[in-house]
C-alpha cells in the first residue's frame, strides 16, 4: 500500500514503482519512474539517483560561483572561532581589498597570474605589512574553497619580504625621572595608566579594561583579564560605524598575572576604589584607548617631556628588565608572549650603556 507523500507504488505486475521529478518544463515537473521488486527497493533505488542528481547540481553551482559567495561562506565559517575584532578586521580587508577587484567574478575564471598581479597592484599603494596581511586573508578563503569543491585553481603564495620595523627609541632615565615627579601635580588617573603601563608592560587596551579587582595589593599581583577595543559595528541597524567592545585579552597567552613592583603598589594603593570601578576612571564607566592615549599626549606635552608612542612605554619597560638581567622566560610570559623569540625580536633592545659594561668585561 502507498504511504502518503512518498509516491511508490505497487503496480498489478506486483513490482514496485517510485517516482521522481526528473526536470521543469515551462513551470511544470515532469516525472520519472524507477522499479524494484519490493517496496524497499524502489525507494532505495530512487535516493541513489537523487542524490546523485542533487550532488550533480551541486557541483554545477560551484563551477559557476563568484567569489563574493565564497568569500561570505569563508566568513561564516569564521565567524565562530574568532574574536569580534579579529572577524571586523576580516571583513575590512574582504570588502576593501579583495572585492573591491574581484567583484562578481567567477572563481573559475581568477587564475594564479591574476592573483599575482592583484597582490602587486597592491604592493605599489601599500605597506609590504598590509599587503602581507590581505593575501593571508586571500590564501585561507582559497584554501577553504579548495577544500568546499570549488575550481579555485593551484595557486602557491609568493613571499612578501615585510621591511624591519624602525627600532623603536625607548624612553630615557631623564625622562622617566621627570615623569614620575609630573604625576603628582597632574590628574590621577593618566599618572596612574602612564606609571602602571611603564612599570608591568601592559597594552593600551589592558590598561583600559583593568578593574580595581584585579588588582591585589596585599600580595603585589595585578590580574589581566580583558581589553577594550573600538571596533567596526557591522549590525545592520547600527548609528555608527564603530563600536566599543570589551573581550578578553589579545592571545591565549595575554590573560595572565603579572607580578607589580613595590613603588608600583604603593604609588597606587592611595587611589583604590572598589573592586567593580575601571583603574582609569574610578567609577564603574571604562575609557576607550583612543580617549586615553590623547589624555596620555597632552600629559606628554604639557609637561615638555617629549613625543613617545603609547607602545614605547611596553618597550621601555622590557629593555629595563632585560638590563636588570631579568630571565627572558619570566619577561616574555608578563608581557604576554607566546615564546621567548617575539620578545628578544620586537621588545628588547639594549641600549649603548648597556653593551658598553658588557664590552667592559673583556679581558684578554
């Protein structure tokens, strides 16, 4: 007997009959029909060829897909395992750099030259980091559409030689002196951010995220547990372009404790608030690091002590420790790293008072 809906059905020959839509003509199904010597056989029968049919249309589609369909798919798939921030800044380069040229183009049709000439084009108007960092981006969405079935072809990246950063000056014994004595005449909470990030290493963003909380004077420990960012608001009804997110720290490695030193402690201890107040604020409102980096210039200038970076500070403090024979392994896990090589390769550097009592151990 016939189950509803399923249309198989036993003819007067005793056989089995299933049916199918084998095509549309003209708005209407015209229909196909397989046998089977039981209920079961027909039925089974006619899956094999629907699916085969199905996975024949499948592959027809994605021969003739464009690459902004890839891409979405490719931003789907990471949407979940990363970071808002990290997603935003995928979609940036997505719709800047990679659509901007490949815009309702056929994958079947972008060949390795045609991406080599893309990441060119790109070299002359750009820095070799940013170029670097769009065809990464590039390389994992054909590498996800390699493995999806599309016809992205073979394509192996050439290497972009990214130029050394320019050293970066760190900040002088002279200087440090006459910040310390500026922070007691200026306000308190840009004193402390300057001091605290001077004196642990932390990022603009970990300073802007550290509650009172997190912070443990009795034993000197200070807890890095989230970052503040601004980022692009992508919701479709958002009022503006950006937002302000607070999420955890940068990598696996920068959620850590970080031990503070005595001056540290005790400079601060006159300020605590209560356990849910922001360091930077002293109320329960954060400031973003944009807010706090113009504050954090205009403490610069008004007490003439020079143009630095926020960053410099972060590498300030490393070369210090590094001069205080700190163990590069203890250095790397405070400021966050996860291995010893990007600390010795981006936040150290020796000074020449330092190499010279070095070079004043010789003996022959």
């Amino acid at each position: 007997m016939p189950r509803k809906g399923e249309n198989i059905y036993k003819r007067k020959d005793g056989r089995w009959e299933a049916r199918y839509i084998h095509r549309y003509e003209k708005g209407k199904a015209k229909y196909r029909s397989v046998y089977g010597k039981t209920y079961t056989e027909a039925k089974e029968k006619r899956e094999v060829i629907l699916s085969n049919s199905k996975a024949i249309h499948v592959s027809v589609v994605k021969q003739r897909a464009l690459l902004d369909e890839l891409c979405l798919l490719w931003l789907g798939n990471r949407k979940p395992n990363v970071k808002e921030s990290t997603y935003t800044r995928y979609v940036r380069i997505v719709d800047k750099y990679i659509l901007i040229e490949f815009r309702a183009k056929r994958i079947d049709q972008i060949d390795a030259e045609r991406i080599q000439t893309f990441q060119d084009q790109l070299k002359e108007r750009l820095a070799d980091k940013t170029v670097n960092d769009i065809m990464c981006v590039f390389k994992s969405i054909w590498k996800f559409g390699q493995i999806q079935g599309y016809p992205c072809c073979e394509w192996v990246q050439s290497g972009i030689k990214v130029k050394k950063a320019k050293e970066i000056t760190i900040i002088s014994q002279d200087v440090r002196s006459r910040m310390a004595k500026a922070f007691s005449d200026y306000n308190q909470f840009v004193a402390m951010g300057v001091c605290f990030s001077l004196l642990t290493g932390v990022r603009i963003g970990e300073i802007c995220g550290l509650r009172w909380g997190d912070i443990d004077l009795q034993s000197g420990y200070a807890t890095i547990r989230r970052t503040v960012e601004r980022i692009a608001d992508l919701s479709p009804n958002a009022k503006q372009k950006t937002k302000v997110v607070i999420t955890e720290p940068k990598t696996e490695n920068s959620e850590r404790i970080i031990p503070m030193p005595k001056y540290l402690v005790n400079y601060i201890r006159q300020y605590k608030r209560n356990n849910e107040c922001y360091v930077l604020t002293g109320s329960t409102k954060n400031t973003e690091p944009h807010t706090f980096y113009t504050r954090y210039k205009t403490f610069l200038r008004k007490n003439n002590l020079g143009d630095y970076t926020f960053h410099q500070l972060r590498h300030t403090f490393a070369t210090l420790c590094v001069e205080q024979n700190f163990d590069i392994k203890s250095l790397s896990e405070i400021l966050g790293h996860a291995d010893v090589q990007t600390t010795m390769n981006l936040y150290v550097h020796p000074t020449l008072q330092m190499k010279k009592r070095q070079m004043d151990t010789l003996r022959l």
